[in-house]
C-alpha cells in the first residue's frame, strides 16, 4: 500500500468516515444507494432497482 502525507492520509480517513455514515444514514432511512463495485455501478439496499438505467456517457 502507498505511503501517504500526514495532510493526505486524514482527508482520507474523513472521505471514509463520512461515505460509511452517509451509506448507513441511507439504509436506516431505508434509501438505496449506488455503488461502485467490480467496475459497474451497483445498487444496493431493500428497494434497490434490480437493474440500473444509467444516461450515455457523452
């Protein structure tokens, strides 16, 4: 794993913090999210779309 600045590393652990915060508001709330895992877009949680339509890339 890379090294990374001091400054670095805690922007890093703040963007974590705070999407593992917004994911779990958003299940509490009982929303879907959108993720990106294995190189597409995934939706995930109980009413989560079983497939995404997403706009064209221009």
């Amino acid at each position: 794993m890379s090294q990374f600045s001091q400054d670095t590393q805690k922007i890093l652990d703040t963007l974590r913090k705070v999407a593992a915060e917004t994911l779990e508001r958003k299940r509490r709330l009982g929303q879907y999210a959108v993720i990106w895992q294995d190189g597409e877009s995934v939706a995930i949680g109980e009413d989560a779309p079983e497939r995404l339509i997403l706009p064209a890339l221009k």
